[in-house]
C-alpha cells in the first residue's frame, strides 16, 4: 500500500498562558511511501515523529493537509477503518490475557461481513506467531515473556489482522543492546516476508541505517532530508543531518575559505572552487589517513585499538568537540610516543557547511601547495 503524506501539520493547543500561541509538533510533512517498503522516521526527542506516525494512524486529527492510503484519502477515517496494524513502545498487552489471546483480541472484534469463524480466527493467530516465532509461548501470559518475546507478541497481534499498513512506534526502546539487535534484524525479515508497507520511528540512527529502504530525517515537525540511508549518510544537505548521523559521530572544525584555500584553524587543507567566507567543516571519522606530511596537524592524546580498526583521539583548537575521533586501519602502523599526528583526508568523508545557515556547500578540491 502505498502511503502519500501531503501537507501534514498538526498543531496543539500551548498550555502555557502567558505565551497561548499554538504548538505545532509536524509542520508541513510531505512525503510519498512506497508500496511494500520499510520507512524510518529518524530524530531526536520531540521533532515531532511519533505525532506523524499518529497521523497516519488515526489516533491523531490533523490541523492542515492530507493522508492518501493508495488512492483513497483516510484523513478523516477513524483507526479502524483505516487497516493499519500498530505497535506501540510499551507494547500494550493485555496483562490477564495469555499469548494467543492477546493476538486473537483484534480478529474477536470484528463485526459483520468481516467476522471470522473460530477455525479460521485460530489459524491466523497461529500462522502470526510461527511468523515471529512465538508459537511455543502461546499460553503464557505477558508477564511471563521477556522483553523481545512481548515485542514479538505485539507484532504477531498487529500482523494477524493482516493490514495494509504496519507501524511500529520505537519498539525496540526497551530492549538491552543485544536484543536490539537481534530483533531489529527479525523485523526486517518479516517485513520483507509480508511485504507490507511499513513505517518505523525511532531516534536511533544506527538502527534506522541498518533495516530501512529510506529513512526520513526530522526535526522541529519538519521533513529534513529524505533518501536511502547510505545516500543521506554519505550525502547531508545540512550540518544538522550530518551531525546526528554516524556512529562515532562526524567530527566538526570550525573553519574558512580564504584566497580559494580551506583553512582549518591555521592549517590551509585544500584548494576550493569556493568564495571566501566562514564555514564549518564536517570530517567522518573513517575520512583521515595517516599522512607525515599530511596538512591537518592535531596533538596526539591516545590511541583504542578495535580490533581490525583504530581510534585515535587527538585534538584540534578549530574543533568544536573535546577530541578529534580518527579511525584507520589497524594494519597502519602508528608511533603512539609522539606528541602530534598529522592526517590527509578523504574528500569523499569531507563536507563543507555555510556558518550562517548551516547548508551544505558543494565543492570541488586539490590538495593546497601552501
């Protein structure tokens, strides 16, 4: 099913008398869904994400604009008519009903024309819970399940009404790091299994990169950036973007253009295509190479050996963070008894931004004879 958000704002009213001015938690979101793709609503706490899954849902009225399911538009149709299946961050079971009744509960409901027989009730909720693998916990309740085996319970209660739309509200939040991973990687199996059009919000970057076909940045209700997580990785159109994806996170220098030259405080880097002007100049971690006579010089302050990657940490005064996070190869061999390290940079991992508005500024370089 595809999904059309077009115009999309939602406004509330601000409970805060002295200033009564509404708040508005998605502003203007326009975005097409395709069909039988994973979508990632990716940002920080309060850009408005969870508001626009709402939205989608029904659970949520929106003050402007419209929700196209297919062709249909559902902006004013209530939750149950619009065939979405929902999983919340707390997973929301019902505590005194075991497994299978908890995946039954939505079938039991229904009315009408789409009633079911109990054969056939069964027979679903069986094939949900095969589907992710909880067919042996069936007559548990949820207090007897682990954190992923409840989120798998919540999915297969989602999946069994066999929806046009799954949306799932940052439903690995409470799980530890291992299980994170192990269930964000059932989530793309079974999303790729029923190739049902799926929208997943969370504020995790590395989990949104690892399962989604796009990721959509958010910030402040608005749409950021919008592409194949590799694109909009290697791709930021703003430093805001470049900054919340990666992990390390991308190291930021402050910086200049100066006679068609980038400086990094007093090191000149490049020659640019670019007008003289102040800038911040962004760096991913994996973008430095160990270069004696590379033109960044930064003082040595230690060295973390991954395996078959090293971290080195060093520091720059142009830097607006603490330390400067460099990652190499751990074939490179590195003198760790020297005060300074000095790097070449990949111009592919390099990425320039005006200091005013924070955009992206394309750019073409050479390495500087200064």
């Amino acid at each position: 099913m595809k999904i059309v958000l077009e115009n999309l704002t939602k406004k509330f009213p601000s409970r805060n008398k002295k200033e009564p001015k509404d708040v508005t938690a998605v502003d203007h979101f326009s975005f097409e869904c395709p069909d039988g793709q994973l979508i990632s609503l990716l940002g920080p706490s309060g850009c408005g994400k969870s508001t626009a899954l709402n939205l989608i849902c029904g659970l949520e009225t929106p003050t402007e604009g419209h929700i196209y399911f297919g062709d249909s538009d559902v902006t004013s149709l209530t939750p149950e008519l619009r065939g979405v299946g929902m999983v919340f961050q707390n997973y929301a079971l019902y505590p005194h009903l075991t497994v299978k009744q908890n995946i039954l509960f939505p079938l039991e409901n229904r009315k009408g024309k789409d009633r079911l027989t109990r054969e056939e009730m069964e027979k679903r909720a069986f094939q949900a819970a095969e589907l992710v693998q909880i067919k042996e916990l069936m007559d548990r309740k949820p207090r007897e399940l682990s954190g992923g085996q409840q989120q798998r319970t919540a999915i297969a209660r989602a999946l069994v009404k066999t929806p046009s739309v799954l949306l799932l509200d940052e439903p690995l939040s409470n799980l530890d790091a291992r299980l994170r991973l192990r269930t964000r990687e059932e989530i793309k199996k079974i999303q790729r299994a029923t190739g049902i059009t799926t929208i997943f919000v969370t504020h995790d970057q590395e989990e949104a990169m690892s399962i989604s076909d796009q990721i959509l940045v958010m910030r402040d209700g608005r749409l950021i950036q919008a592409g194949k997580p590799q694109e909009v990785y290697d791709s930021p159109n703003c430093l805001f973007v470049a900054k919340f994806l990666g992990t390390p996170p991308i190291n930021v220098f402050r910086g200049r253009i100066r006679d068609k030259t980038l400086y990094i405080g007093e090191d000149a880097i490049w020659k640019t295509d670019l007008k003289d002007q102040e800038v911040f100049a962004g760096i991913r971690p994996e973008g430095f190479l160990l270069d004696s006579d590379g033109p960044l010089c930064c003082r040595l302050n230690g060295v973390e050996v991954m395996g078959r990657d090293v971290s080195i940490l060093s520091s720059h005064p142009a830097c607006e963070a603490a330390f400067v996070r460099s990652i190499i190869d751990s074939e490179n061999q590195m003198d760790v008894s020297r005060e300074t390290v000095r790097f070449s940079l990949k111009p592919g991992k390099v990425f320039l931004f005006c200091k005013d508005t924070e955009e992206r500024l394309p750019f073409s370089a050479e390495r500087s004879s200064l």
